[in-house]
C-alpha cells in the first residue's frame, strides 16, 4: 500500500490469508486496499469484523468511519449525476380509448365496404 499499488498489496494479502486465515493485520491491509481499489462496501464488511479485535479496534473504527464517508460522498455524487434524469408518474395518466383487437377492425372495414 506505501508503494500505491493497491491491487499487489490485495492479492499479497489475499495469498496470506489461504495460508493463515486468522491474520488479523493482514485482514486490515485489505481492507485498506479495497478502499483505494473502490470496493467500498466490500471493505467495510472487513472493517466491521475487526471491530470485534481489541488490537485493531480503533484502527477498524477509523477506517469504517472512512470508507463510510467515501460511500456517502459517491452515492451523492451519482445521485447528482441523475436528478432530472428520471421522470415521476403523473398522479392522473392519460386516459387512452380502447384499441380495437384484429377481428373487430376486420368486421368493421367488411361492413363498411358493403355499402
């Protein structure tokens, strides 16, 4: 993660937890590294789980109350994004006269070519 190359430091950790799963440090750089990579919510499920780790636990708080900020900043942003985009439904629709099914235009244009 110093080095700012937050997908090796991702698959470091990943390949250290196949080998020891209870890695509680190594759980914390990925998560951090999940932020940098943009998997917020991912990460702050990891956060939320070392919160119970007495060692990590204000460390955990930190990085969820960010990655939390992170989240909130980018659904505002996409919610920006698409105000007006997306139109209301009319509380009174236009009210359209029945369409007449195919047997019911084939008699009327017989009729009327009776005539």
């Amino acid at each position: 993660l110093k080095n700012g190359d937050a997908l090796q430091a991702k698959l470091d950790c990943e390949a250290v937890l196949e080998e020891d799963e209870s890695h509680v440090k190594c759980k914390f750089r990925r998560a951090q590294a999940l932020v940098e990579l943009g998997s917020i919510e991912q990460a702050c499920d990891v956060f939320k789980a070392l919160m119970e780790v007495p060692s990590l636990q204000r460390e955990a708080r930190a990085g969820l109350v960010n990655a939390r900020k992170m989240l909130k900043a980018h659904r505002d942003a996409e919610r920006d994004l698409f105000r007006g985009k997306i139109k209301a439904v009319p509380e009174n629709p236009v009210a359209k006269p029945p369409r007449k099914n195919a047997l019911e235009r084939t008699v009327v244009a017989s009729l009327a070519g009776r005539r």
